[in-house]
C-alpha cells in the first residue's frame, strides 16, 4: 500500500502555488512537485540498509523556477531536439524558437517545464495535467496532457496521455538525473549501465541524428552488456554520452520492452528502466558545470549525474523514417515507462 500525501510548497510569481506530493511505499520515497511534474526526489535503500535520495534537485522552489537542465522536469510538447526549430505538418510549415543553438530544444523557453500542472489523487499515485493551448511555443494544436505518477513497492510508473485538436508533434519525456551512490556524489564514474539496444543514432556537431541507424556492434555505444561508465566516457567522442539508443524500429507495434539496467555496485543500489516508448536517450550530464547548488549545497558537476529519457527518436518530425511522433485529431496518445529501485 502506497501512502500519498501532498503540501504546498511555495509561489511562483504571476503563476500561482507548487504543491509537493509525497508517493510512500514500504520500499521507496517519491516526491513530485505540480511545478513541470518534477520529480524532485526518490530515496531508496543501498545493500546495506540505509535510505538515500539518487535524484538531483533543490532544496527550494527558486532553484527549479530558474533551472535551465530540466532537472527532474517532464519535457515537451516535444523532448530533444528538433532541427533548425521548424518542421512542415499538413502542407503547413512552423516555425519554434531556437533555444539550444539554431535548433529547438525539449518544447521551447516555456515548455512543459516551466508550466504549474493540476494535482489530483489516484490510487498509490498523483495525477498531474496540463492544457497546451493551440500555438503554444509555436506548436499546432490545443493538446491536452496527463502524466500519472504510481508507486508500487519498488515501482515508480509515468504514464503519459494526450489528445490534440490538430495535428502535431509530440513526444514527452521525464529528465530525471540519477546518481546512485546519492545525489551531490561527485560523479558516475563507478556505476555500471547496459542498455536493451542493437543500434543507436549518430549525431552531428549540433547533437542532431544524421539519419543513420548504425549497428550497436564495434562502437563504445555497445552497452548490451554491463560497462562501467567512467572507463567508457573516454571512447565516446565529445564530452560523452546524450544520444538516442533504438529499443525498436519503426513500425513495431505498442509494447514495453526492458530499456536499460544501472548498477552502483558500492552501495548497492540497481536502477531498471522498461517502457513502451521506440527509444532512450542515455545522457551523463555533460552540460552541468558546477554553476547550480543543488540539494545540500551540493554543487552539479560534469558526470555528476546520468539521465535515461525514454522518447520517440530526436527530430523525428522532420526524418521520415524515424518512428512516427504526429498525434492526430481523435488519436490517443499514450506510453508508460518504469523506474525499479533494487538492490544487488
């Protein structure tokens, strides 16, 4: 049995009230705020016993009101990258802010990030809901948005719904950084990762999938089987890893697959990943610089934290072999991934 309880936690200016929700189960601790559906935190239990918080954030509302990494955030109308910021829908196109180089990043400068979503209880959860109205950041389409939340013992399940008066793209995600030895960790050079994929996808300067599909095999991005992820970021080009993994191909049918397994093998703690969605964008924090402190005046620090972003592939909407990310009038849209806290 889940206990689920909620308290405002603070304003913000011309927006309104951010209440925090607290999913507990026997096993796990989950707070959510109703500022961007963030998960602000999620305290687990290390092989020996003791409970600790693996998800970086603040200790106060201003620090998300003002973050610039999505940390913990549900990210949209679209996550990732959209290249150049335009796309052509139904003949028509659009054009979006540019807000990581010349192309659109995770749904624009006020995307889902930024919104205060509506909280109402559920069993073991909280469900948290949004109206993107028609233009928004750009976009075609009023769509209306859910994300649900549930704990289950061990379980932390996002369920993601929306419908749209027009088509449009979209493609949500939560940006939740992990760090299982604890957040405020210096970095994730000892954790462990495999990732469920055979091929991932190639990107160019500006972190835009080439269109290449490339096998798995032979590359540092073969993580099929367990590597230790400090050893690995120095055969990765760049400043390491923030790229798509291919749990399908285009045109599978809807199902969940087992995405990802992260193992700190120091404390104990094992992170499992399973959605419905056609990929995962494994990212270890590249772009965090030490400029914000976090949660106990702990100060983000490059690799400090990873990210798995269960998603449609980045700029599908303008790479017409990508799995499809347009939601029609009529159409449901819908994708489930969890998140399981274990131990070795």
């Amino acid at each position: 049995m889940t206990q689920v309880s909620h308290q405002q936690w603070g304003q913000v200016s011309g927006r309104g009230g951010v209440d925090l929700w607290v999913l507990q189960s026997s096993l796990v601790r989950v707070e959510v705020l109703t500022l961007g559906a963030i998960i602000r935190s999620v305290s687990s239990r290390g092989s020996d016993g003791r409970v600790g918080d693996v998800v970086l954030g603040f200790d106060h509302l201003e620090g998300y009101v003002s973050d610039r990494r999505y940390l913990g955030a549900v990210v949209g109308r679209v996550a990732n990258r959209i290249a150049g910021g335009r796309f052509v829908v139904e003949g028509e196109e659009h054009r979006l802010l540019a807000n990581n180089g010349p192309n659109a990043l995770h749904g624009g400068e006020r995307g889902f990030n930024q919104a205060i979503w509506l909280a109402a209880a559920v069993d073991d959860g909280v469900q948290l809901s949004l109206t993107s109205p028609d233009g928004d950041q750009g976009y075609p389409g009023e769509v209306q948005v859910s994300v649900c939340y549930t704990l289950q013992g061990e379980t932390l399940t996002a369920e993601y719904q929306a419908r749209s008066t027009k088509t449009t793209p979209i493609n949500l995600t939560n940006h939740a950084y992990f760090n299982l030895t604890g957040q405020g960790a210096a970095d994730i050079y000892d954790h462990q990762v495999s990732i469920t994929a055979q091929s991932f996808l190639p990107v160019d300067e500006t972190s835009i999938p080439t269109g290449e599909i490339r096998r798995v095999d032979g590359t540092p991005f073969d993580l099929r089987t367990p590597v230790l992820i400090g050893p690995r970021l120095k055969e990765v080009p760049g400043p390491g890893f923030d790229h798509n993994f291919c749990l399908s191909s285009p045109g599978d049918a809807w199902t969940e697959r087992h995405a990802a397994r992260v193992c700190h093998p120091a404390s104990g703690r094992v992170l499992e990943v399973s959605t419905s969605q056609p990929g995962v964008q494994f990212y270890t924090a590249n772009f965090l610089d030490g400029s914000m402190t976090g949660k106990g005046g702990a100060k983000y620090r490059k690799h400090s934290g990873f990210c798995l972003e269960t998603q449609n592939w980045p700029d599908a909407v303008n790479q017409a072999s990508f799995p499809d990310c347009l939601l029609r009038p009529g159409e449901d849209y819908h994708h489930v991934t969890r998140f399981t806290f274990t131990t070795v």
